[in-house]
C-alpha cells in the first residue's frame, strides 16, 4: 500500500466470447514515469510460447502467422487513451481461444511494478436462435386506431455455457428504432422511452410462453404505434469479476403495422351568416372501421380559437347510446354513420366565434359492456353572424344662435328617412364638439355627453360641472329627435358641433347590443365679436375752494360693445410721496359695485367716516363729494370704472376697465413748517435705571396760538442696531390727550406725557434688554384754520436715536457673594462645632493601660 509501481490491467478472466462475433480486449496502465502516451505490445498463447499479434509503436512486432490478419484489419489495436487500448478481434474463431498478454515498454526511471498482463479467452460455438411466429417472414398488419394486436418472437439458446437473454421489442416509423418494451437477462420488465405510462396502464405488455415464446400485446393502438417491429435478443454471460457481458446479439423482423387514423372534421369552412338565420354545421368521423362501433359527439363553442375543451361552452352532446342533451334553439340529429348535424336556429351577434365538435368511439366488448377506443377533436371553424343593421340619416340643425356672448344656443339632431326598423331596434345620441382654429390645424373632437342603450345621460369630460349645474342641458324631444341646449353661451363654446345616433339591438338575453353609428353633419356655433371699449370723464364741479369746503367731482361713463352694461366706480386718490400713511402714493377711498353698494375702502380717519359720498346719478353717471377737506387731502382723484355684462345664471362677467382723468386738490397756504427731533440726556443707561426720551417739536414762518396747534405722537422703536427691521409701536398720544400703549412682553413699564405745548416726553420705567434699540416719534400736526375748522396736516417723522441698556456688575454681583460669604462662614462654624461636641461628649472612651517594668532585653542566648 506505500509502495508506487507501474500496474498493467486487463479483464479478469476467462472471458467467454462466441466464434464469428468481435471481441474487444481492454489493457490500461497506470502509475508510470515518462511520456503521457504509452505503447502497447499483444502477445497470444494457446499453450506455452507467446507468439506477437501488435503493437501500438513498431510495425515490424507482428509474427508472420498474423500479418495478414492484421493488414486486413481483422485484427488492430484501437487506442481509447494515452493510457489504454483495446485489442479488437473481427470473426473470432476456436483458434482464437488461449492467453493474450499485454506489455507496457519501460519509460520508468526505476523498474517497479509489473509490465504486463494476461487473461484467458475461450471461444464457445454459437447456440442463438431467433425467429418469428411460426417461423415465418415479415408479415403487414392493417389496423384502425383504438386496436388491439399481438406479435411473437421465439428466441433459444444451447450454449454450453451458463447464459442469460435478453429480448427486447423494436419499432421503426422512421429511420431509427425505438424501444417498446425489454425483459432484461437479469429477468426485470423495462419500457421504453416514451411508453412507460402506457406500460404502467396495461397497454403494452410482454408476455413468455411455451417453445421460448416471448409476445408482445398492444392495447388502444394509435397512428404512432404504426411501423416496422422487430425482435431484438442479446446473449449475456456473468463474468469471473461478478459483471454481466454480453457475447452476442440477434435480432429478427416480425411485422410490417400500419393504423389507420381517426379523424373528426367539420366539413364547412369560416361560415358568415346574418342575424336572425339559422347556421349548419356537419361533424364527420373519418374511419375504415369495419366491426360493429357507437359514436359520442359533442359541440363546443369558443370565443378564441385557443381555448381549451375546460375553457369552451358545451353546446349539445349526443352519447354512444344517441341520447341527445336538452335544448331550446340548437338541436343535434345523426344524418348517417359517420356524419352528426349541428343546427342552431335563430342566431345572434353573440353566437359569433370558434365551433368544434368532439368525437369518441366506442366497442363492445365480450361481457357485452362498451370500451372507448379513441378520442379525436376537429379543428375550429369560425362563425361570423352579421348583425342587421337599421336604414337611417341624420340631420343636424340649430333653432338658436347666439348673436351676443351669453345668448342661449339651441341645436336639434334629426332622425330621418328611417327604413327596415324592428320594435327591438332604439336610438340614442352623442354629442362631441371640435374647436374651429384658422388654417389647417386638425383638432380632435371632444365628448359632451352622450346615451346608453338605457338612455341615461354620460357627461364627457367637457363641461361636466357646467352639465351638472344645468348650464348644458340634453333632452330627448321625440323618438327620432334630440337638442341640445346651451343656457348661457361663451366664447369658449364657439366652434363646430355634430351628433352621432347609434342603433341599438335586442338580443336573446334582453341585453342591448350597438349596431350602427351614423355622424351628422357639423353646424358652426359663431358670431362676429368686437373689442370692447369703454371712456370715463372726471369733472370737477367747483372750481375754486379752499381747506374745508366741500370738493364734490362727477364721473360720465360711455361704452361700446356690451349688452346691456351695468358699471362699477372706485375713487382712488394719488397723494404726494410725503404722506407717511400710504408710501405707495395710491389710496382707495370709496367704491360702490354694478348692484349700487357702497363701500369705503382705504378711508381710515374714523373722525370723518361720513366725510366722502359716492352715488349714482344716473345710468351712465356718478357724483363723488368730499366734506370739511383738509390740507391732508391734496392730490389727484380719478374715477376707475369697470364695465360688467349679464352672464349666465344671473350672475355679472367682468367686461372692461377704464380709467378717468385726473382731477387735482391743491391748497394754497403760508401755514407754519413743523420739525420734529428725538432727544435724551441719557442714551445710554443700566438695566433697572428710567430711560427719558423727549420729542421735540419746532415751527417756522407763521407763528401760531398755542390754543391753534395739536399734536398726534405715536413713538416707535426698531430692536436692533441698523433699521433693518419692521417698527414697533411703544405707545401714541392723540390731540385730546388720549394715551394708547402698544403691548408688551417684558417687565418694564411705559409712560407718555406732554410736558409743554410742544415737547412730549416718553419714559421707559425698569429697563431690559429688550429695550434697546432705534427710538423715533411720528408727529401728526392739527391746525385751525380762520374758519374754525381742525385741518390736518402731513405726518412728520423724527431721526432715530439709540437707546443702550446696560448691566451694572457690582450690583449684580454684591449681594450674590455677601450671601454665599455668610452661608460659607455659618456652616464651617456649624461643622467645627459639631465635630468638637462629638469629641467631647459621644465618642469619648476611657483606656486603662498595664504599667510596663522597665527591664533589660535578654540575650539571644538566654532565649
């Protein structure tokens, strides 16, 4: 086992082999040095000396005795490997029988293991025979499908020898044999390819019987059992190494079988019939059958022609007894042996699709009960069942068009010239709409609505809230007319309109099937549309006044174009960029809509709330007045004007704008020029401490009474270091002495007063942080005029100061520390007192200790 030699094998033997057959004698080597490929010297023995038969590598190794052998090739070597050959022998004969040895040339650094091999052959005489049923030669069979048929072989050995057959049973339907069935030499049954379900079923089988009979029975043959069979014996031998060998092999043909096939066709082709008739179908059975057999038919319809039998509908059925399945409209009769006759009456359009029929054949047998041989399904034949269609036009008109935007449109869809109608035939309608765009351009048409065979309304896509809001309503008016009407009609419905009637028909089922559609022609929804214009005059009534007269303009409006327009007015105001309540330079004062409602807009002074008056004087015409106006009210006053037409369902569509002429207030007046300043003793302050600010107002040119001046204030602060944030109101102080405070989230207080005729100061009680920032104060002037009366001038707006709010330390600080220095203090005393009465009293123990005598150490030697 630790050892590694070269090994020479052939077969263990004797091996066994029958004269006039080929033999092949295997030699491999294994564990050898050198080249990959090695070469094979045959030697033969009968007694002692080896004569040489071949060699793979010299030609002159060959005896003279087997030269000519060799050179017909009766005799070769045939090389499997780089490692093994087969000595193969044609036409073995008795002088064959003896020792062959197989030598192996060294190509090995050291000689280890063996180089050759021997093995005995021995030929034996040839003891097979096989033959047919009663020895006689091929015989032709003619069978029908469904058959049963039987054939015998007869296969005997006398070899001297312990030997086992093998018999298989052989088709040919082309240009190769199949196996049918095989009883094995070890004595088991194996089906073929193909035939083991068969096998298992009982329809093939493989019977022995006397004489060394081996039959084989076909049950249920079918077209592909037809052929040429034959029978196929092998002779096999166990060998010395417990292996089985097969020494020779006989075959023998028995019979020629041809099955003729069943077919089922329908003998029409793709059928078109019309709605209403009757469609016939003939099923026939193609079969030379001549015994006695019973026919099962049944009628499928599908709608594809890949349906399955489980998914088809089974129409009628006869069984091989002719009892024929129950039926209303369809019937089923035997018009002779082979041929059944489908018959369905009365067809619809939904009998349209794939018809088969199905055919099974049936035998009796010996205890008098049938066996169904075979089973065949035609291929499908379509059926078109045309529909009849209804004879009818369709004309579209209008009874209404729109000459104006919001006019009604009528539209009525006629059916006429109605021929060949039944009472199962009804109408419905679809109504589509296809914008008119100039040039070429094709649009597609739009759904608006359309019926269903119940006449129920489907809104399309378009217009379906404006359909559900009844703005578009269909109707049907009679049985051969619908309308359509639109209430109000808009530029957005102009365009081309037509109408399709479809035809629906009645089926078997009661259920309503379209038959025929037919498009009217389209009719131009249109009408000529100009721009639409509109002209607004201002005039001022009074020429001349002064501050607290009354200012009173009126507006005229004129317009083309709109039906039956109604006009909106708003009174707007441009004042100069110095007014500080409205910095865009636009004000909207007053307003009174189509339905004569007025409304103040931007108008905020609530001491004037009735001060303006806008009101309609005529159709065309409105009146605006001013009362008491005051210096604040300089500027230039136009009239804006919208135009409003009647659109559908009562409500207003906005039709145009248009804006007056300016009208201008301009007061002229030497009054006194106000200036307004912020000033503190003290911007910069501790948090806690009081923040004064004083506004500070001064006049030049006309000096005034103290009882003829009053001021608005209003302070505002910005919370950061540059004015890059929006305002804050801290508190206002009007002209009667009324203070409002701004709201606050922060714990400091505020307090505004006027300490002179013209100077208000604002303080800021126990300041935060928070209150730092950007402070300014806004300065509304009131001026009495020589009339009596308050007038109001511009707002005046003061340079920002900033406030600084800082944090004292040392305050902050002082106590914080005198408290912890004191805690600190008191509880260090508190522990040294502790710690001293707990030594004192709590712990205290009393030690009594033994007097020691004062004694000199012994010596180590003593010890």
């Amino acid at each position: 086992a630790f050892c590694r030699g070269r090994i020479v094998r052939v077969p263990k033997g004797p091996l066994i082999r029958v004269v006039g057959t080929e033999v092949a004698i295997p030699c491999s080597v294994s564990d050898y040095d050198g080249p990959s490929e090695q070469n094979f010297d045959w030697e033969f023995s009968r007694e002692a000396d080896f004569v040489r038969i071949v060699s793979t590598w010299d030609s002159t190794f060959t005896s003279e005795e087997y030269q000519k052998r060799v050179g017909r090739g009766d005799i070769k070597l045939r090389r499997s490997s780089n490692d093994a050959v087969e000595l193969v022998i044609r036409n073995i004969q008795p002088a064959d029988q003896g020792r062959y040895k197989c030598s192996t040339p060294s190509t090995d650094a050291t000689v280890q293991g063996n180089y050759d091999a021997e093995v005995q052959v021995k030929v034996i005489s040839d003891g097979l025979s096989v033959s047919g049923s009663k020895a006689r030669s091929s015989m032709s069979l003619r069978l029908s499908e469904g058959d049963s048929f039987k054939l015998r072989c007869s296969a005997v050995t006398t070899s001297p020898e312990h030997t086992h057959l093998h018999v298989t049973w052989q088709v040919k339907s082309g240009s190769s044999w199949r196996d049918i069935l095989s009883l094995t030499h070890e004595g088991k049954f194996q089906p073929g390819p193909g035939y083991e379900e068969r096998y298992r079923s009982g329809d093939i089988r493989l019977d022995t019987g006397a004489n060394d009979t081996y039959r084989l029975s076909v049950s249920q043959a079918s077209s592909a059992d037809g052929g040429a069979y034959r029978c196929l014996v092998s002779e096999w031998v166990r060998g010395a190494d417990g292996s089985w060998q097969k020494i020779q092999e006989k075959s023998v043909e028995i019979a020629t079988v041809s099955i003729q096939r069943t077919d089922v066709v329908i003998s029409t082709s793709n059928v078109s019939v019309t709605e209403r008739d009757s469609l016939d179908l003939t099923c026939n059975i193609t079969t030379d059958r001549s015994g006695i057999f019973q026919a099962e038919v049944m009628w499928y319809f599908s709608a594809s022609p890949d349906d399955t039998l489980s998914d088809a509908q089974l129409l009628l059925s006869m069984d091989h007894d002719s009892v024929v399945s129950d039926s209303t409209l369809i019937s089923l009769s035997h018009v002779d042996r082979n041929s059944y006759r489908l018959l369905v009456r009365d067809v619809d359009v939904e009998d349209s699709g794939y018809y088969f029929c199905e055919a099974a054949i049936w035998v009796p047998l010996h205890n008098g009960s049938w066996h169904k041989v075979v089973e065949r399904t035609s291929a499908p034949v379509s059926v078109v069942v045309t529909a009849l269609e209804p004879d009818y036009d369709v004309f579209l008109n209008a009874s209404k068009t729109p000459k104006f935007s919001d006019d009604p449109t009528e539209l009525n869809c006629w059916i006429t010239n109605i021929q060949d109608t039944e009472a199962n035939i009804r109408f419905t309608v679809s109504w589509y709409y296809r914008k008119h765009l100039p040039g070429d351009d094709v649009v597609a048409e739009e759904l608006l609505a359309s019926m269903d065979a119940d006449w129920t309304l489907l809104p399309g896509d378009r217009g379906r809230e404006r359909i559900q809001n009844g703005e578009i309503i269909f109707s049907k008016k009679s049985a051969d007319t619908f309308s359509l009407r639109i209430q109000w009609t808009s530029e957005s419905d102009r365009g081309d309109y037509f109408c399709v009637i479809s035809a629906w028909s009645r089926h078997r089922n009661n259920s309503w099937v379209k038959s025929k559609d037919v498009t009217s022609a389209s009719v131009n929804v249109f009408w000529a549309t100009q721009d639409y214009t509109i002209t607004v005059e201002a005039v001022k009534l009074k020429p001349f006044f002064v501050a607290g007269h009354t200012f009173e303009m009126t507006c005229k409006v004129s317009s083309k174009n709109i039906k039956t327009p109604r006009y909106s007015v708003l009174i707007t105001a441009e004042k100069p960029l110095t007014d500080q309540s409205n910095p865009n330079g636009t004000t909207r004062i007053i307003s009174l809509n189509q339905d004569s409602v007025v409304r103040l807009e931007d108008w905020t002074d609530q001491t004037r709330v009735d001060g303006v008056v806008l009101e309609k004087v005529q159709e065309n015409e409105f009146r605006y007045r001013m009362y008491q106006t005051q210096i604040s009210d300089a500027g230039l006053y136009r009239c804006v004007v919208t135009a409003w037409s009647p659109g559908g369902g009562g409500m207003w569509r906005e039709a145009v704008n248009g804006l007056s002429n300016p009208i201008q207030i301009d007061f002229q007046t030497s009054g006194p020029v106000f200036n307004v300043s912020v000033h503190s003793d003290s911007p910069t302050i501790y948090q806690g401490e009081v923040a004064d600010l004083l506004c500070i107002v001064t006049t030049e040119g006309m000096l005034l009474e103290p009882d003829d001046m009053s001021f608005d204030v209003s302070w505002f602060a910005v919370r950061s270091f540059a004015l890059d944030r929006e305002p804050i109101l801290l508190a206002s102080l009007d002209r009667r002495g009324i203070v409002t405070q701004g709201r606050r989230n922060g714990s400091s207080d505020l307090s505004l007063e006027r300490i002179s005729p013209l100077e208000f100061r604002l303080r800021v009680h126990g300041c935060e942080d928070h209150d730092f920032g950007n402070h300014y104060c806004v300065v509304t002037p009131w001026v009495r005029s020589a009339t009596g009366v308050w007038q109001r001038e511009p707002d005046i707006k003061a340079k920002p100061l900033f406030l600084s709010v800082k944090m004292d330390v040392l305050n902050a600080f002082k106590y914080p520390l005198l408290i912890g220095i004191g805690l600190a203090t008191a509880i260090g005393l508190l522990s040294c007192l502790i710690g001293y009465c707990s030594s004192r009293w709590c712990c205290k123990k009393e030690v009594q200790e033994t007097r020691r005598e004062r004694r000199r150490l012994m010596s180590m030697e003593m010890d």
